[in-house]
C-alpha cells in the first residue's frame, strides 16, 4: 500500500469516529401509518339533547351511520356525506321533507352518478350536493354550474 492508500484509510477512520451512533440516539423501531387521515369520519354518537325532537333527529343519525354508513365504508361520492345531508336537510325543512330529500339523494348515492358530471366539485374530487338546493323555498336555492369548485 501506497502512502496515499494509508492517508484516505486513515481519513475515513476518523471520519466514521466523528459520526457514530450514541446513548441518546439510539436506533428504535418506527411505527409509521401508511393510512390517509380522515376526520371525516369522527362522530359523535352522544344522545346530548336539550328538547325532544333532536333527540330524534340524533337518534336517526346514529342508526344510519350504525348499520348503514360503516357498514357501507366512506365511498360516499357526495359532500356533505348522506347523514350530514339529512341532519343539514332536517335543519333547513321539516323531517318529512328531510326524509324525502335524504331518500332521494341515497338513490343518487351510486356510482352510477359519478358518469353524470353535472354536479360542482369540492377540492377533494367529491361532489358538491348541498341541501339548499333541494327545498322549497327558491329564495335558498343557489344554482352552482358543474365547473364549480367548493371550498367545503
């Protein structure tokens, strides 16, 4: 070996002496979650009510999102997601309109709707489907053109 040969040896020697691995940095397993957050999904099954009639109306809810939502997964094409529209709906109308208009945007709820691109999009890729839009009174209904995008 050549003088040069001994010299780079050397070098790296202390090199690695300079950076090694010590008490405090220890090498320790990782736990990464390869799993997209989503708060979406948190939900308040509590039946904290002040009168009666919402109640009900959680109660309704939270037999939805029981056996039919989590069931059923997040595959939901619409935002707000169904019972969110029904709670909305129920908050704007009366139960029996809400009824009927969650009734029918369930029916919507396939992925037969998502060919048909006349609904405007929320910044995720879902579709926009407000219940404003489905009640009685003209003077809430918002026409939105499908290139819409929604900040919701």
């Amino acid at each position: 070996m050549n003088f040069l040969h001994q010299v780079i040896l050397v070098f790296l020697f202390f090199v690695g002496c300079l950076y090694p691995q010590t008490e405090i940095l220890k090498w320790k397993k990782t736990f990464i979650s390869y799993e997209k957050p989503n708060e979406f999904r948190v939900r308040e099954y509590s039946f904290d009510s002040e009168n009666p009639f919402d109640f009900i109306k959680k109660s309704f809810a939270n037999a939805y999102w029981f056996f039919i939502s989590d069931v059923d997964g997040d595959n939901c094409p619409f935002r707000p997601s169904c019972s969110s529209f029904f709670m909305q709906s129920i908050n704007e109308t009366d139960i029996f309109q809400a009824s009927l208009m969650f009734f029918d945007r369930f029916t919507r709820d396939m992925n037969i709707t998502k060919a048909l691109n006349h609904y405007p999009r929320v910044k995720g890729g879902y579709y926009y489907d407000p219940p404003q839009n489905y009640t009685l009174n003209r003077g809430k209904i918002h026409y939105l053109p499908s290139t819409y995008v929604a900040d919701e």
